[in-house]
C-alpha cells in the first residue's frame, strides 16, 4: 500500500464527550459500524498541530506546518482477518483553503478552512479558531505524563484507531490506514473549553457546548504515514 502523505501530528489535545448512539446514526459510512469503549459512544474534539507535511514525498510550499481541529467519532469495520478500528469524521477545520478544497473535493473529506491559531508555552497548550466572527478555543495545562496508555483503557481507545472511513455516499465508503507508533499521554491539570459546537459541528451537536466531557488528555504525537485508500 501506498504511503500518500507523511507528518509529524504533534500535542494532540482530546476532549471526549460520552453521547447517544441516535446521534451519529446517519453519519455512520456504510460498511462499518459505531465502536464502543465500555458501553459507551463517543465523539472526541482533537486539536493539534501538523508538521513537515509531505505528499507523496514532496514538501508543498507555505503547507507544510499548520494547526487543525477535528470533531470525530469512532467505528470499526470486521473482516475475515481482523477487526479494524477507525474514525469517522464530523468537521475538519485548517487555516489553508488549498488544503481545505483539494481534501474537500478530491477526497471527500469534510474539511473547512478558517483562521485559525495555536499556543505553546512551557506546559501550556492552546489552539483557537474563528468561526463566522466567534472565536471558539481549547486550552489545557499539562498535568502528569501518564505514559503509553495500558491495553483496554479508555485512553488506548481514543488514540489507538489506525484506519479511516469516509462517507461519500449512502452507497459509497472510502477507506484508509494511518501508521504510528503508540503515543505517550498527558494527563490535564486544567481544562478551558469555549466552543460553540452549534455553530461549529452543526445544532445536533449544540448540546455539548455545556456538556462537562468525560475526560480530557494530550496525546505527545510522533511522525505518521497515511496511506492511499480505497472504495469498500
């Protein structure tokens, strides 16, 4: 298989809200089905930073190092050989319109482009993004370093989902792998959320804009491959 883009993903803060399965029933692409992580459904909103982007081997000038924010959930897809466990996603958000239109149009990934901002400063992560005039922001403290997270706990779950599946269609799924060593974890000695995921994600997703989430952590990130997918 192919490898299409290589990156570093690096700081990846994950905020992950428990919800109603009825609430990603028609996002779910065929072919797959919702994962679960203790009985629980959960959409998770990932902020982090991309750097030395590479596609197909080649550097793209002024694209190589930006900040993206994603609202994703988790499914998982069984084969003959295995159980593939992946994500699906909301909205991608990232501060190039070039990245925005070619993964929109070409690869039917629900990508959007908008200013956006990020923040690092000794243990302080911050990224923020403007959306129809609102600043929306996610800010964390980092707390311990939890290290690699034991099998079958909730943060194994969250990070450890190596494929991808795009809805194109009611009758059309693209799948893809994503490759990268386990990451480390941080825990979060304080969270400041202010999202307006109504506006953001669309009104069925409002509700979590004063919804607590069940948990809170920094994934430290590493480089990744992904490789070129293909029509289930």
């Amino acid at each position: 298989m192919k490898k299409f883009l290589t990156a570093k993903w690096l700081d990846l803060i994950m905020a992950n809200y428990s919800v109603s399965p009825d609430l990603l029933r028609g996002l779910v692409p065929k072919g797959v089905s919702l994962d679960e992580d203790n009985r629980k459904i959960f959409v998770s909103l990932v902020a982090f930073r991309f750097e030395n982007t590479r596609v197909l081997g080649l550097p793209i000038p002024f694209h190589q190092n930006f900040d993206e924010v994603n609202l994703r959930f988790y499914v998982k897809r069984e084969t003959p050989k295995e159980i593939r466990r992946g994500v699906t996603f909301i909205k991608e958000f990232v501060p190039r319109f070039a990245i925005a239109f070619i993964a929109r149009t070409l690869y039917g990934e629900p990508y959007e482009a908008l200013p956006m901002a990020h923040e690092k400063n000794g243990i302080i992560r911050k990224y923020s993004w403007i959306k129809d005039g609102k600043e929306n922001s996610i800010k964390i403290e980092l707390g311990k370093n939890l290290g690699i997270p034991d099998a079958g706990s909730h943060e194994e779950f969250i990070i450890e989902h190596y494929w991808g599946y795009t809805k194109r269609s009611n009758d059309r799924t693209d799948e893809y792998r994503v490759e990268h060593p386990k990451w480390e974890v941080f825990d979060a000695a304080y969270v400041e959320i202010d999202v307006d995921f109504g506006l953001c994600y669309g009104k069925q997703f409002s509700f979590l804009t004063e919804t607590e989430p069940d948990s809170v952590f920094m994934a430290k990130g590493s480089e990744i491959s992904v490789f070129k997918g293909a029509q289930l």
